[in-house]
C-alpha cells in the first residue's frame, strides 16, 4: 500500500491531500530514511512524522484497504 494512503486509512495524518505533502516536505521518513508518497509499505515498517516541533514514530503492524474508524488504531503501535 502507498505510505500516503496508509497514512489516511490508520488516521495518523486525517487527509491524503496533507499526508502527500508531508512527504513531498520531507517530513515523513520511513525506516529511518525520507520516504516518498508512493513509497510501499509493509508490517514491521517504521514510519515518523514531523510536524512544526511535534514528531510522531510509529510501527506499522497490519496493512489493510479499509478499516472502520474504531478499529484504525489497531494497524500501529506508537514507538
């Protein structure tokens, strides 16, 4: 799955529009290294995101195309 739909479906980022630019801003890295939008993503991935003096890490643990609102949360663990 992309890393900007990822971002939308487990409600890291609420927008795919503002996950994409994020990226393109080299604020999201994946693994350690800046990712692009269209960057793949699998389980055991480490995702981090920068915002303003904000920084979120969190491990993907289950890749799915849609998931309801309560259960997004079960998709990662923050680190």
């Amino acid at each position: 799955m992309r890393l900007d739909k990822y971002l939308k479906i487990s409600r890291l980022i609420k927008r795919r529009t503002v996950a994409n630019e994020a990226c393109d801003n080299g604020r999201v890295t994946l693994n350690g290294k800046p990712a692009r939008a269209s960057a793949e993503v699998k389980p055991g991935d480490i995702i981090e995101i920068s915002f303003g003096n904000r920084t979120t890490k969190a491990e993907v643990i289950a890749v799915e195309e849609a998931v309801r609102k309560e259960a997004a949360g079960e998709l990662f663990r923050y680190l």
